[in-house]
C-alpha cells in the first residue's frame, strides 16, 4: 500500500520510499481536533530527533480539512502522506493496521 503513496517532507520535498530504506517507519495517525494525538505530537517529535537516523515516521492526517491538516503539520519534525490521498492510501493504512480509533 506504502508503495502508491507520494511522501513528502516538512520543507515540502518529495521523498521517495526508497530513501527510507534500512529504516523503521512509523505511521503516525493524528488529527488537530484529537487532544491526545496533540500531546503525542511533541514526545513522538523527541524520539524523532534522537532516532531520526534509524527511524522514519510518515504522518498521515484525520483531519476535516486540509487548511487544519497543513497548519497541525508544521509542528511536525518528519514527512507526511498529502491530504489528497488521507482518505484513500491513508485509510487503507489505517485498515491494513487494523486501527479503531484516534
């Protein structure tokens, strides 16, 4: 499923999926109106910053609306799967991990 998703980073680059090889991913379902997902934001951002040589995470939004989505986004240290495919590839994800809730 990964494999059809555009990734991009948070300067708004593409990264291909390739360049992530050798690393964990981590995917980091969240949305601006989830308060717990707000304060998992920062302590997943530590982790990041400590681990970013080894591990990957790939945010993927539940959020209403992209103007939410990309203002929640640039408190984000990692890459994000665009809005425009949240409810397409990032909900296949969410099924493929069989997540219930936010």
């Amino acid at each position: 499923i990964l494999f059809r998703a555009t990734l991009y980073n948070n300067r708004g680059q593409r990264v291909s999926l390739d360049s992530l090889r050798g690393k964990y991913i981590a995917l980091f379902f969240s949305a601006h109106w989830c308060s717990p997902c707000r304060k998992m934001t920062p302590v997943l951002a530590i982790v990041y910053q400590r681990e970013n040589h080894r591990l990957e995470v790939i945010w993927i939004t539940r959020d209403h609306s992209e103007r939410d989505a990309d203002i929640y986004f640039k408190k984000m240290p990692w890459m994000r799967l665009p809005y425009s495919e949240a409810n397409t590839i990032g909900r296949e994800l969410n099924r493929a991990e069989r997540q219930r809730y936010i």
